[in-house]
C-alpha cells in the first residue's frame, strides 16, 4: 500500500537512536517524505512550530498530508509514529491480533525500557560533567540486564517478534551503541548475529544514513552550548 502515498511524509527528524527508527521505516516501506531537521543541539526543538506539532519538544515527528480521513495528520513520539505507519501501509506490523500483541510488547519494552535506560547509560558515561560512580554502574548494569533478555529472546528467532518488524528497528539503533553502554558483545552471541543480520539490511543502511553529517558535526561532550540546551531543559518548554 506503500506506493498509494502521493504527498511527501515530512519528517522532522535529527540523526538519534529515536530518529533512525523512523527514517528506517519509512526507507522499508518505500513510503516518499522530505526531511525536516531539528537541531536540538541548539534548541530548534523548543520552537513554537515544532511544539505544535511534538509538545514534548523532542524528536522525531512526522506530518502525513494523506491521513487516515484524507487530511493531514501529526504524529509524535516514535513507537506511535511505528505503529501508525505499520498500520498505513500493512508493512512489518502484522495485522492479526496475536502478531500485532507480539510486536507491541517488545516495541513498549524499547521505548520503556531499552532506550532510556541506554539514553541514562550513555549520559552519565559519556556527558555528565562529573563521574558518578553509582550511576554509571547503575545503567550500566541494566544495560547488561537488557541485552541479556534480548540474547535470550534471540536464540531461537531471526529477529525479535519472528519476522522482521518495527520492534528491530526500534531497537536496533541504540543496540549498535552498544559500546557506548559499556558492553560486551560476546557475552551475546545471539545479540550480536541479529545486530549484524539488521544492520546489513539495506533500508536500515538507508535509514541511518539520512543526514549522517549532522551527527558528527557537534560534540556533544565538549560544546557546552549543546549540553546546556540539552542537558538543562527545565522551563524551555
């Protein structure tokens, strides 16, 4: 149903582990979109027009011209972006009940599990100004729990839910951060063969790819105006 789209899904979208879930899907459905960038290293996030849109001023979101009624739709928060898209256009979101729930528990165990527990491990390891030890071990270690569970899932599928769906890529982009999080990937052997059977699929090549440049052209570490839009957010909003 991918190729019924006519209008362009705008994406408003910085080079994330969030970000690439939807560039990936949007890559896999061969669905057309325009990008937006978001630089919320310098605080494009808090923007009045993008706030209109994504009210918890983070990224990504998407527009889609061609709603489920034929007009324009916003959507944010990515796991909901997934799904919205899956249903859209019948594409790795299975329809039948049993498919979608199977699915579904591992796309919520992302979004709240995996992704801020990784998001907190790479802050307080990488950014954080000063080094606190008990935080660092403490998503450090549940990192570990995480991909633990994740190994075990793996061991006798190809990909999370069985077959290839939105719950790889909303995984995928923070596990191959997985040495940011202070891991080992051959303590996960069956991790690491999805990670590299995910990672050579050409619509996640594609995906990751989008704006790449962007990524590396602030470091967050050292650029203490990133760290204070980022880092300092109360009352932005």
């Amino acid at each position: 149903m991918a190729q019924l789209q006519t209008k362009p899904i705008q994406l408003y979208y910085w080079p994330t582990p969030n970000g690439w879930k939807i560039s990936i899907m949007l890559e896999e459905c061969g669905l057309p979109y325009e990008v937006v960038p978001v630089n919320i290293a310098r605080g494009e996030q808090f923007k009045p027009d993008f706030l209109a849109i994504s009210p918890n001023n983070k990224v990504p979101a998407i527009v889609d011209p061609e709603g489920p009624d034929g007009l324009p739709i916003s959507i944010f928060e990515s796991g909901a972006i997934l799904q919205y898209l899956g249903r859209k256009t019948g594409l790795f979101y299975p329809a039948d009940e049993r498919g979608r729930v199977e699915v579904d528990q591992w796309l919520f165990w992302q979004m709240g599990g995996l992704g801020p527990m990784a998001g907190q491990a790479h802050h307080f390891r990488i950014y954080a100004p000063e080094k606190i030890a008990y935080a660092i071990d403490r998503y450090t270690n549940e990192v570990h729990r995480l991909y633990a569970v994740l190994n075990k899932r793996l061991a006798d599928r190809p990909f999370i839910a069985g077959d290839y769906s939105i719950a790889d890529m909303a995984c995928i982009g923070w596990a191959k951060l997985w040495e940011r999080q202070g891991q080992t990937i051959a303590e996960f052997p069956h991790f690491a063969a999805w990670l590299e059977r995910v990672l050579a699929r050409p619509g996640v090549r594609r995906g990751m790819s989008v704006n790449a440049e962007d990524r590396g052209r602030i470091d967050i570490a050292t650029d203490k105006e990133a760290q204070k839009v980022m880092f300092g957010q109360r009352g932005q909003a």
